[in-house]
C-alpha cells in the first residue's frame, strides 16, 4: 500500500507538480522551437516520453548493477584483481555522466532505426527532430534524478527500485507533452493576433510560458497534502513547521523551492 | 577561405552580436535555471565557460580524425569529460554552490551553446580561432545569465551579492525568484532586445 502511495506521489510530482519545464525549465528548447503546431508538439512530447523511458530504463539499470558501490559487475570484476572487501567499495559513480549520455544517444539511435523501418511516414515528418533529441535536457535530467535517489541517498531503504524509475521517467514525459501541447495551442491562436514587431516568436512564447508556469504554481503542495492525508504523520512534526511561516513570502518560497522529499533544489 | 573571420573577429561577435542567448536562443535550460541568485549565475557562467574553451581546443586539435556520422557523439562524449572535472572540482571547492546549482551543471554537458560552436567552429578552424570563439561565446552567456540574474535578484530579493539595493520598504517580488519569473524576465528582456536590434537597423538605413 505505501509503495502505491510513493508510485502516485512521484507520478503526480513528475507531471504536473514539478513540471519538467514549468519547474525544473529542462526541456525548454523543444519548448519554445517545436511548439507552433498542435501535431507536431504531441508528436514531439510522445518521442521525448518514449526516449525517456528507455533511457531511465537504461540508466538505472547501469546504475545499480555496475556504478554504485557494492554493485554486481564491478564487485565480480575488481574481485579478480583485489580482496572482496575492497572490491564491495570501487565507487564508479564519477563515470555517471559518460555513462548516461552514452545511454542516450544510443537510445535516440536505435528509436530512430526503428521508426525509420516501421513508420516511414512518420520518420519524414519528425526531420531533424528526431536526433536533436539527444541534446534534450529533459532526458538526462530524469537520468540525473534517478541518480541521486539511487547513488544519492544514504538509507538502502530509500533507494529507488525500477517500478519508481520508470514511473518518474514515464510521467516526466506526460508533463512535458502536457506543457507542450497547451504551448502550441495558445501558440495558433496567437497567430491571428496582434503581437508586437519585438515579441514575435520567442520572446511572446517566454512570458506566456511564465504565465502559465504561475497557473501550475497552484499545483505546489498538493503531493504534501496527498501524503498527510494518505500516510499521517505525528502532530510534533506538523507544529513545528507551521510555527516557522510566519510571512507570506517565507511561506511561498518555503513550499515552492522543495522538491519531492522537502530537499532544496534551487535557493 | 580569406572572408571567414579571423580570430579577433570571432571573439568580439561571440559577445553581443551573436550573443548565444539573446540572438541565437540557445542553453535557455541553463539560463532559467540558475540566474535565480547573481552567486550562481557567475559560476555557472565560469563553468560553462571551463567546458567550452576545452571542448573547443580538443576538438580542434582532433578536427581532421572525425566521421561524418559519429562526430555529435564525439562531442557529446568529449564535453561530458570535461563537465565531469568541472563539477568535481566544483563539488570539491564549493560544496553549497554545487548543491544549490544541484542537476544544471551535468546538464552542461547537452547544453546546445556548445555542441553548437563545436559543430559550426571548433570541428572546421585550427586551435586559436577555436578557443576565441569559445571565449567570446562564453563572455557573451555570462553577459546574458547577468543580466537576467541582477533583474531577478534585485526586484526578487531587494539585495545584489549581500548588498542592499532598493530601500528596504520594497515589497519582495517573491515571483522573480521562482520559476514563473525566470520565463517572463527572459521573454521580456528578449524583446528589448529585439527592440534595440530594429531601431538601430531602421537609423541605419
């Protein structure tokens, strides 16, 4: 029942609460360059959550067998050349980002294959998207996040096993098309209006995206509120931390810079 | 090859006419993210210069030994060296800023600023016009990153860098700190941008 509660609340978290791009602004090239035409930009998101996917997927799998201490590959192959002891402690995790982005683009390659036999059609209109997607933030960050709950946390209770990987990197990609495919709808309609010589293109694209980052912000609190509600705890903790908001703005800037387990991620 | 610019040329264009954020919108990812505090932006702004001026000098010493099709890759792989030094050092010497700055710097490595100058400049030109056009480059993204981080800060908090800028009955625009800020400050300053580009090509003709 609670790795429900904790699969909900990452996947509530990752699409609509933490937005990818209304949160955590990766994926924000997509977003302002793809984003003119309703087909094109949920094609684009479906293409990100695919690839995301199989790069967490990846990622994670890399990431608890061969990088992280004590992990199985690394453990059978150092065990050839020391002790046992000294082998459960090579720590590979600074080969991290190599790793993530060589799974990536290797991911992108083989989509591209695939879709380039079985969806000719498609292929032909992606054009040159399809490869651009190796260089999307977007994909790595949710690699990245995976990461630091698997590498990055002291509690083995904590660390996250693939069901929670997947569930971020999949729901990352549904709010990523989300937030694209409203882009792109306002976008069209913004066509037939009167938009300033100055602010054509991108930079009208930027404040509306900033409003309805303000529209999402309504969001924050939400998976607080699910997991007192769906996992109470103690009435101590609760007073505590009520007695530090005295002001409003130390309350908004309290609720809105914590990630999902009340870690700051930006000051 | 006499009309391609020289190096002096390529350092001077990197900074305002071909500035990376402002003119040819590339790393927004980066710039949204960090310019919440003047503090980060300077040092991601140093970091990502770290990592251009290298990728740009490594991939110009090894230009004439990359295949058409496995060049992205190479730069890929390249910058993601030198991404990881930076944010080693980084979490070395200043181990709060590489908490605040948390996932932006390994997410250098896709930052389209530099595999972009890696494809247009550093895979074709010998080694010196490689690393001026890094530099400019990244002179020209610390120039952006500062200015969107000084709007932030200042209307955000009231202080620059620990020092008090406006009278301290300025209601903190608590918004210019958070996400939604970031966007419209972005977007707004891209339209003076864009502002000053059409008035000064209308006093020109």
């Amino acid at each position: 029942m609670d790795y429900f509660v904790d699969i909900l609340l990452i996947a509530l978290s990752a699409s609509i609460i933490n937005n990818f791009i209304f949160y955590y602004f990766v994926g924000c090239c997509p977003f302002v360059g793809v984003s003119k035409k309703v087909d094109m930009a949920f094609g684009m998101g479906c293409a990100v959550t695919f690839v995301m996917s199989i790069a967490a997927f990846l990622s994670w799998g890399i990431t608890v067998f061969v990088l992280i201490p004590g992990a199985p590959v690394s453990t059978f192959i150092a065990g050839f050349f020391t002790t046992p002891e000294a082998a459960a402690q090579i720590d590979l995790t600074v080969l991290s980002y190599i790793v993530y982005i060589f799974a990536i683009a290797s991911s992108v390659q083989f989509v591209e294959m695939y879709v380039r036999k079985f969806f000719p059609s498609l292929y032909r209109s992606f054009g040159v998207f399809l490869p651009l997607i190796t260089t999307n933030c977007a994909i790595l960050f949710a690699c990245l996040m995976i990461m630091s709950h698997v590498a990055g946390v002291d509690n083995p209770k904590e660390v996250w096993d693939l069901g929670k990987a997947m569930t971020l990197a999949l729901f990352g990609g549904i709010g990523f098309t989300i937030a694209i495919v409203i882009m792109s709808g306002i976008r069209e309609e913004l066509e037939l209006c009167d938009v300033p010589k100055p602010f054509k293109g991108a930079a009208i694209t930027l404040v509306i995206g900033g409003i309805l980052a303000i529209a999402f912000m309504g969001f924050t609190g939400v998976d607080s509120g699910i997991k007192n509600a769906l996992k109470p705890t103690p009435a101590v903790q609760e007073q505590s931390s009520e007695a530090s908001r005295n002001t409003l703005t130390q309350y908004l800037a309290d609720i809105t810079c914590k990630g999902h387990n009340g870690e700051e991620i930006l000051p | 090859m006499a009309d391609q610019p020289t190096a002096m040329e390529r350092f001077v264009q990197g900074i305002l006419p071909e500035n990376p954020v402002y003119r040819q919108l590339l790393g927004l990812c980066a710039t949204l993210a960090v310019t919440n505090g003047m503090k980060s932006a300077l040092t991601m702004a140093v970091c990502v210069a770290f990592v251009l001026v290298c990728a740009n000098v490594v991939i110009s010493l090894i230009r004439n030994l990359l295949t058409p099709h496995l060049r992205i890759v190479v730069f890929t792989l390249t910058i993601a060296t030198f991404v990881t030094v930076a944010d080693r050092v980084l979490a070395a010497y200043m181990f709060q800023m590489s908490k605040t700055l948390g996932p932006y710097i390994p997410l250098i490595i896709v930052n389209c600023i530099i595999i972009c100058r890696c494809e247009v400049c550093a895979s074709k030109q010998n080694v010196v016009i490689a690393a001026a056009d890094a530099l400019g480059q990244s002179i020209g993204f610390g120039l952006a990153l500062a200015s969107i981080a000084a709007i932030r800060e200042i209307l955000g908090t009231g202080m620059l860098m620990g020092f008090r800028v406006l009278p301290a009955f300025w209601p903190d625009w608590v918004i210019m700190v958070l996400p939604p800020g970031a966007f419209i400050t972005l977007g707004l300053l891209l339209g003076l941008v864009n502002y000053i580009d059409f008035k000064r090509e209308e006093a020109r003709k």
